[in-house]
C-alpha cells in the first residue's frame, strides 16, 4: 500500500461453543454427527408455542473468555431478537445480544476489544445439483460473537489475533475452532483512507476458513480498495466473499444496517442479573480459570530458559503444552535436561509429525520420553540414534533402552571395535585421509560422517573422531 493511505480494520469473529446442548433447546450438541436433521426437535425448529430457554454452561463459556481477556462483566444483560429472513432461520430471527452484551472492553494479542455476547447459530445450506437442501443440526448451536476495535493496521496483527483466540478457545474448553469444519467463522472489516484521522467506506470481508485466508483477504481488499479510489473511484458500503481459489473478494450483497434488523429484547427469554447467581460472580469465573497460553510462554521462558519462538511452539496446542508440562515433571530431578527435551519436541519430532502428516501423543508416554533425553545426554545415544529411537518410540511406543538394543542403536564406547571401523573408513576413503594430512580439518568432519554411517550412527562421535587423528598420526609416525 502506499504510504498516504491508512488501513483500518476491525474483526467480527463467531466460535461455536462446547455444551452438552444447544442453546435454547435440549436438543445435542454434537459437531461431529453426519446424519442430517437428527439433532432437532420443536424449539430449535421454530414450532409455533415453543419457548426457548437459556444453556447455563453457554453463558458460562462467554463470561470466562470474558474474564480471560480483561473484559467487563454485565450485571444486567439480556437476549435479543434480530429480524431478517433467510432458509437457514426457522424462526425468521435469530436470538442474539445487541445493547447489552454479556461481556464489554478487554483486549487480546494486543488488540482492543469491543464485546463478546451469545447468540444462536443458524442451520446449514447445502446447494447441489440445482436444489437448495437445509441441515438443521446446526440450527441453535451456542455461538460466541467476538467484535474488536476497529485498531487493527495490518494483515499480520489480524491473523495472530485469530490463531490467538482460537487457543484460548481450546485452552478454555470453550470450543474447538476449527476453522475448516466452520467452528470458528472469521469475518473482516476493511477500510482503506487517504485523509488523516478518518474512517474509508468499510467493506465486510465474511466467512474466511482459515488464518492464512483471512491475512490474504486483508492484502487483496487493501490493495482493490487503494487501485479504485486512485481511480477516482468510490468504495462502496458492501459484503464480500473470498475465492480461495482466484485468490480474490467478490460482491456477494449491499451491507445493511444495524436499523435494519429491528433488534428488540426477546420477550420470551428472562433478563439475565449475575450477580444474582454466585457462580457467575467474577471472583469465582476468574477462580475458574486455567493457565492461560500467554501465561503458559512466560513460564516456560522464566522457569526452563527457553526461546520465546520454542514457548510459542509448545504452548501453540493444549495438547502439546500438556505433553511438554508432563515431560518436564517426569524431569524434575533433572531440570537442567528440560531445554535439551524442548530442542527435541520443536525439531525432531515436530519434524516426525510432519511427516506423518498427524499430530498425536498417543503412543508417547512422558516418563518414557524423558528416558530418552537422559540417554542421549548421558551419551548412551548417539544424536542420530536418539532420533532413530524417537521416530521409533512415536510409531510404537514402548522403553527406549529396550528399543535401542532392540535396533542396535546403543553408542558404542569400544575403544578395538570402532578402532577397527576407523581403519577400514580410512582405507577406502584414501582421497580424503590424504586431505586430512594435509591440513584439511574439513576433511575430518567427513571421515567422522563415514564412520557413523559405518556404526549406523552408534559409535561415539568424540571417540571416533580421537581415534581418527590417531590413527592418521601413527600413519605419519610409521613413514
């Protein structure tokens, strides 16, 4: 972008939250169920004479996000009817918050935000094969609403936002967000200007499906918005899509108004006084709390020295913090190894996951994997042994020293044996036992490489390399 022009934007983000029930109604919850129209019954269906009542544990989910964040918690809110048609709203509106929300302020990765209320979520549209069908499984699904300030300056900020409340989400036990089964639905407000202290013409980017769409969406809307007021153009108040696959926004509707949806308090839901109900108080949702991730990182720095991107590695999941947490307590006598077993956690076997394309611990027991990491720094493993047990350990689980000896992975410590393997390495590799001689310490490292690979990395790298030079100097003394 140019540097006249101004980029503002503002996120409005929708998570699915985790309950045993939908929001309303006694109807499950279940994210996972294939089968359509299963999960519903009269209230989310919008039968006539049904009444709705309000899902406790929803209410708790938003007031704890609340608290973590720094927000404000109501004492007084209430439910709201917002009016607009469309298949997917049985009802014709959608019960939702507006002028009293359950939680106001707070900020998170640095960006302030606005209000989190509770809402319902709308059915599932299918259009195939030129009819529309509708899935009403989702229809009622509690839904957290998430507005920030309108602070945000740039792509990156967006997308770590995101990533970040999404962990909290999960940190929380709120919700799954996941982005490509439409758990967690990010939309963006978007506005370019090129007069100092205004506000553009914002335009809504919806239903982005995952982080890296959202931050490209933001540099696309940036740039068209700029092309067309250089232009001489008008940006136009508008909703619009994202083509993932042209890389482009497209017009989908003209934007209405908070006018238009003719939001009025729900009369058949009671107003809400928590402080009525001591569990909602805010000394005991705080109480409620877990470690939260930005707490997690700060720990891990200040108690195992590790890098800051590292913390941000293992804390990035509540699976992998809870793995790490449990490996460094089965550490305990030994803290120092901590950092040595985090290094193995972000390279090797992240790299491992990698590969199989899967992130699971179930196979990994952390008192097994901290035999590992007292193994290799105890040299009984080589560092290409300890990787050869560890991709091992993770396929198939089990004692490390019995899969070493299994796979003949134990560094051998026998002064004759490698001797012997050194005497055979350098006879064939004459080229650069010569090099060596020479004066060529780069020649060594090569002839040490020869003879792990000879060991199948089991021989010990100092010893191999002492016998190396020795080897190579009674050479020198028999000439």
């Amino acid at each position: 972008m140019a540097a006249l022009y101004r980029l503002t934007i503002g996120l409005e983000i929708h998570a699915e939250l985790k309950t045993r029930t939908k929001m309303f109604c006694s109807s499950a919850n279940d994210p996972d169920e294939t089968r359509s129209n299963v999960n519903i019954c009269p209230i989310c269906m919008a039968h006539p004479g049904t009444l709705p009542t309000i899902n406790r544990e929803a209410v708790r989910h938003i007031l704890r996000v609340g608290t973590a964040v720094g927000g404000t918690l109501a004492d007084f809110s209430e439910f709201d009817r917002k009016s607009y048609f469309y298949p997917d709203i049985p009802k014709g509106y959608q019960i939702s918050q507006y002028a009293h929300p359950l939680v106001s302020g707070g900020e998170l990765a640095g960006v302030s935000i606005t209000r989190v209320h509770l809402e319902e979520d709308t059915a599932r549209s299918i259009h195939a094969h030129g009819k529309s069908l509708v899935d009403f499984n989702r229809a009622g699904i509690p839904l957290m609403e998430l507005v920030t300030e309108p602070v945000i300056r740039d792509a990156e900020t967006a997308g770590r936002f995101a990533r970040e409340l999404q962990l909290l989400l999960r940190t929380l036990g709120a919700g799954e967000a996941n982005l490509e089964k439409g758990e967690m639905r990010i939309e963006a407000n978007i506005s370019v200007s090129n007069e100092e202290g205004k506000f553009g013409t914002k335009v809504e980017v919806k239903n982005l499906n995952s982080f890296r769409s959202v931050e490209r969406a933001i540099a696309f809307e940036a740039a068209r918005q700029t092309a067309l007021i250089e232009a001489g153009g008008k940006v136009v108040q508008e909703t619009r899509g994202w083509n993932e696959a042209k890389q482009e926004t497209f017009h989908q509707r003209f934007k209405e108004g908070s006018a238009d949806y003719r939001y009025f308090p729900e009369p058949d839901l009671p107003k809400l006084f928590l402080s009525e109900i001591p569990d909602f108080s805010p000394e005991a949702i705080r109480a409620s709390l877990p470690e939260l991730p930005w707490e997690r990182r700060a720990r891990y720095v200040r108690a195992y020295a590790l890098k800051e991107n590292d913390a941000a590695y293992l804390s990035a999941t509540p699976e992998r913090a809870a793995f790490f947490d449990a490996l460094a307590r089965s550490l305990d006598e030994d803290g120092a190894l901590v950092p040595l077993a985090a290094n193995y956690l972000v390279s090797d076997l992240a790299g491992i996951f990698a590969k199989r394309k899967s992130e699971s611990y179930d196979a990994l027991v952390p008192s097994a994997f901290a035999s590992l990491i007292r193994m290799a720094s105890a040299g009984e493993l080589s560092s290409r042994g300890a990787k050869d047990v560890l991709a091992l350990l993770v396929e198939e689980g089990g004692d490390p020293k019995d899969i070493a000896q299994k796979h003949g992975l134990l560094q051998v410590h026998d002064t004759d044996a490698l001797a012997g393997t050194v005497r055979s390495v350098l006879a064939e590799e004459t080229k650069a036992a010569e090099e060596y001689r020479s004066g060529k310490e780069a020649a060594l490292q090569y002839l040490l490489g020869k003879c792990m690979k000879a060991t199948k990395g089991a021989g010990n790298p100092t010893l191999l390399k002492e016998l190396i030079r020795k080897e190579i100097s009674n050479e020198r003394s028999g000439d």
